[in-house]
C-alpha cells in the first residue's frame, strides 16, 4: 500500500516539473529581422526600436534591436508598432580619448521624422516577422 502512495506522490510530483516548466512568463514574442537603409546604404550601426500602439491594449512593452551593417534581428509582441530609427556611422576622424588612445569618431545624425517624430507604423503578426524593410530618405 504504501509503495501505491508513493508511485502517486512521484508521478504528481513529475507531472507538475513538466507542466511548471512549460508555463511562460512575461509576454509572448515573436522573430522580427530585416534590413535599414539611409539615403540608399546599409545603416553602418544603430538601433530600431518597436513602440507598442498605445490605443491597442495589451500590446506588450518596448522592443529594440541593434543594426549592424543595415540589418537587425531581435524578438517583439505582436500588434501594431511605431518605428524609432536611430543611427551613427563613422566619420573617418580619429579622436583621442581620455586614456590617449585613438577612436574614430562616429555621428549620430538621423532625422527627427525617423525617431522621436516618427509616423512610420508596421503591424507585427503573430508569427515570424522577417524581411521588413525600412528604406529612410
């Protein structure tokens, strides 16, 4: 009998790992990756960030992803988004730092229309988003 009692206890203790583990938390996201152009080039580095419709309940947090070489990768909520665009590349110069190394110097200087003014808006499904394409002029 007791052997009974213990099979149970070690089968409920076993079903509920598995089904403690499978239980997620936070909000579920999705692959989003594409590619950001200026003025016709690759963006040589920044990020994009996917801002949450805030008329849309639900919608999930702030996601941002780095852009290296014009292309991004990451993971956001699904619904509709805005698009925050921030770049820099570098201008040739080198600076000398605090510690008398050399850098080269970068710019950051995309226009306002493509960040904090933006209107650009995208609908991200439920689903693998790649392939978006921002081409900024």
């Amino acid at each position: 009998m007791a052997w009974v009692i213990y099979r149970i206890t070690a089968m409920l203790g076993v079903v509920l790992m598995v089904v403690g583990c499978q239980v997620q938390s936070g909000p579920v996201t999705y692959p989003v990756s594409g590619m950001v152009t200026y003025q016709g080039k690759p963006l040589e580095k920044g990020r994009i960030s996917f801002i949450p419709d805030t008329k849309e309940i639900g919608s999930g947090p702030t996601c941002a992803c780095e852009i290296i070489a014009g292309k991004f990768d990451g993971k956001s909520t699904a619904g509709v988004k805005k698009i925050e665009i921030y770049g820099s590349w570098k201008t040739g110069r080198m600076m000398t730092m605090d510690d008398g190394s050399g850098q080269v110097a970068e710019i950051a200087s995309i226009p306002g229309k493509y960040n904090e003014l933006s209107q650009i808006k995208v609908e991200l499904l439920p689903q693998a988003n790649a392939g978006l394409a921002f081409d900024l002029q």
